[in-house]
C-alpha cells in the first residue's frame, strides 16, 4: 500500500519545488486541501501518485516576442504557453496580456482551468499562456504588430487537437483576429485554432456573453436552492470588461439590480441601476478605448463615481468578483458581511482570497468558486470546438441552452460532492472534488 499525503508535508515540497509562484502555490493549496482524504481513502490514487503528478505541468515553453511600436522602436515581451494537463482533452484556455505577467500567475491559471474544464462535461484539458505585454495605451497597430509577433511563435506548439487557447485579460475578439489572421498565414489551414473568434468567421455564438451568463445561471440556481430568487436583489460586480459585460445583462434579464461596477481607478455606483442596452453597450465601448478606466461610465450617466476605493464596500445582496485574482480580500469579506451580503459568487479566476473564502465559508452563506461559476466561458468555448470540426455553426439558442444545462450539472456535481454534515453546501469543495475525479481516474 503505498504511503498517505500529508497536506503539510506535500505543501512544503511543492512550495521548494516552485519558489517564488505563491499565486500557484495559493491554487494548488486550495484544491489538495479539499481532495486529500478522497486521495487517501481511494487506493488507485495512493497508487499512482496522483497527487505528485497532477500539481506538475505536462509542458512549459517560454519564447522571445519581438516587435516594433509606433516610433519605430524595437520592444522585447516574454511570451508563454503552459500546457498543464492533457488526461481529458486537448489543452484549452485563454491568453492573458498583461503588464509584469508571471509564469507563476499562468501556472495557477493552468492549473485551475484542469479541474473547471473538467467540470464542464466537455472532453478539454487545461492550459493558459499570454504575455508580459500591457495593451493599456496601446495603438491598434502597435496590438496587431504585438498579436502577429507572438503568434508566430505560438503557433508552432498548438494545433485543433493539440492545444486551442482563447481569450482572457487583455486579449478579447480583436485580439484573437490578429492571432488567428496569423495562425492561418503561417499555416494555411482554417480549423478553429482559436476560440472566441468574431461571428463571421468561425467563432460561436454567445461566446462573447457566456461567461457572464454562465455565472449567473449557477448563481440561480444557488438562490432557488435557497429558496430564494434574484428579483429584486441588489449586486456588485467588479470590473467592467467583457465578463462583467455578460454578467450585467443576464443579472437584469434575471431581475436583480446592479448598482456598481468598478475598475483600477475607483468604482461607480448605479443607484438606478445598470440596465438598459446603452448602458451594457457603453461598458464595451469603455473597453474598446483600451484606457482601463471607469470613471467616464459615472459621468455619462449622472452616476456617482468613487475614486480609489473598493466596491466591496458598497452594500449588496450578491457580490461577485469579475476582475483579477485576489480581488477581495478578509478585510473586504468582513464588511460585505457586516453590511448584510447573502451571496458571494467568484466570477474572476481566484478573485477571493484564502483568508476572503473561509470568512464566508464560518458566516455559513453561499459561495461560488470561480472555476465553477465562470466555466460557461470555456464551456462555449468548448461548442465553438465542436462546431469547427463539424463546419457547423448552431443558433444562439442552442448554444444558450447547452451552456445552461452545463452549468446546472456544475452546480449538481457541486451539491452532490460539496455537502457537509450540517447540510451546508461548501461549493469550493464540491467543485473541487467533483472537477478531481474525473482528471485523476483518466490519468
Ligand atoms: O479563464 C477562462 O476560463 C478563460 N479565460 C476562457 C478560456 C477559454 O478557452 O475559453
């Protein structure tokens, strides 16, 4: 019988294994925390060190990105692609431009995108890549030169079964037009490389919204375990991107209000709420001015606009994180709580910290993880999959009503691994166990 883990012990190595990666560190504590006792109660596990070899990516490239900006000076980038885990699929998930990017932060995305790519039902293994590139203030053609630069690099490790990335911060449809205009220059095929790609060209339906609609698919379904429903609640969602764009909408379609979005500058509150189609529209047009900024939204709409402070500040029934990792922190869990916050769904990857997660977690109300609640993103992305091998392309409602029925079997596999003695549903555990189960016994 092979030796049991212990979660200390295991942790300290993995930490001397991977020195100066604490957001890796942070992603790998969570999941083995919740997966060691089924690990070494489950003999096959024990075994084969499945543990050992799931915190370890399958491959890491890194390569030089070389381009010209608009004065005609050469910049040099980092570009990267982790190949995390293949047991189930091709490797699947986005590309994040953004300024200091690490290789620890894409190990952690890599890592987590294995087990929510598992929980979609859809056959995706994990990875992530991008780049230390900052797109803020950036020149159109400064991007393209930055995009087709980076993908002739790229190109040589992914293909439509190998490995198909996507968007995610910093790289939206634009992007990946530029990177996909590449990919087929170089390698004269059209197989749907890329996910997330513009309507007329191969790209899904209802991508660009899923994974907000997605979210708040799994956070309904939350509130009817409940008993409860979203009319007439009161959220925040931080960010203002693509995400919090999708979340927005299907919120209002749902009839919950939400009063404040945020950016890096401050935050805006609402009070009328963000709810008609000129007020989604301007989020996108506030993204597309690549100044990442929110303030001009409070000064279009007679909002009020506070500068420099957090959103969780403002009080809300359901708060959701749609920015970056380790947006919200134990202090701000506190005064969510202390302010009345029923729900709490991570829509950002890792957008909680651990300190945020065990405040909700002792004050008994429901928490989404990210890898559940914001699946829907890949989820379609998956779809889009699909309809490129079969030179397909379905209708915006088949596509909708795939992606709701694979959130709800996120959230079942939540409930059914997630419950505790109590009867409270501990969803981080759940959707960490149940994404687990289906890597492990493939590997
Ligand atoms: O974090 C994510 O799931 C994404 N950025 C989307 C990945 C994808 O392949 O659509």
């Amino acid at each position: 019988m092979a030796n049991k883990y212990k979660l200390d012990e295991f942790m300290a190595d993995l930490e001397k294994k991977n020195p100066a990666q604490p957001e890796f560190i942070q992603a790998a504590k969570e999941v083995v925390e919740s997966i060691i006792d089924v690990v070494n109660s489950t003999p096959k596990y024990l075994e084969n060190k499945i543990l050992d070899r799931i915190v370890e990516p399958e491959r890491v490239v890194s390569f030089k990105v070389e381009w010209e900006d608009d004065k005609h000076e050469i910049q040099v980038n980092r570009g990267y692609r982790v190949q995390f885990n293949s047991a189930i699929g091709p490797y699947k998930g986005g590309l994040r431009f953004a300024k200091n990017l690490t290789l620890g932060t894409l190990k952690f995305l890599g890592f987590e995108q294995t087990f929510k790519n598992s929980l979609t039902t859809l056959p995706m293994g994990g990875g992530k890549g991008g780049a230390d590139f900052d797109p803020v203030g950036k020149s159109n053609a400064e991007i393209l030169r930055f995009c087709r630069s980076f993908m002739t690099e790229l190109q040589k490790y992914i293909g439509p079964d190998t490995d198909v990335p996507a968007g995610d911060l910093g790289v939206g449809g634009r992007e990946i037009g530029y990177m996909y205009g590449q990919y087929k220059r170089i390698r004269q095929e059209n197989t749907g490389v890329l996910t997330g790609k513009g309507q007329t060209w191969g790209g899904s339906r209802i991508r660009p919204e899923a994974t907000g609609f997605g979210a708040m698919y799994f956070t309904n379904e939350v509130l009817k375990l409940n008993r409860d429903s979203m009319k007439g609640k009161t959220m925040s969602v931080s960010g203002f991107g693509n995400v919090a764009w999708g979340t927005v909408q299907k919120a209002t379609e749902l009839g919950a209000k939400v009063i404040a979005i945020s950016g890096p500058d401050g935050y805006v509150i609402d009070e009328n709420g963000i709810n008609t189609k000129e007020k989604f529209d301007y989020m996108l047009e506030l993204r597309a001015s690549n100044k990442n900024v929110v303030e001009p939204y409070a000064e279009k709409f007679g909002a009020k606009f506070v500068k420099g402070k957090k959103i969780w500040e403002v009080p809300v029934d359901i708060a959701c994180t749609a920015a970056l990792q380790n947006e919200l922190n134990g202090d701000d869990a506190k005064t969510l709580l202390k302010n009345g916050v029923k729900y709490v769904m991570e829509i950002s990857n890792m957008g909680c910290t651990p300190e945020a997660i065990a405040e909700f977690h002792k004050a008994k109300i429901p928490f989404g993880p990210g890898k559940a609640v914001n699946a829907g993103g890949v989820a379609v992305s998956g779809l889009e999959m699909s309809q490129n091998a079969e030179h397909l392309r379905w209708s915006a409602n088949e596509v909708d009503e795939k992606l709701h029925e694979i959130m709800k079997s996120i959230f079942e596999a939540c409930l059914r691994e997630g419950k505790e003695k109590d009867g409270y549903i501990n969803y981080v555990k759940g959707a960490n166990i149940a994404g687990f189960r289906k890597v492990a016994d493939a590997m």
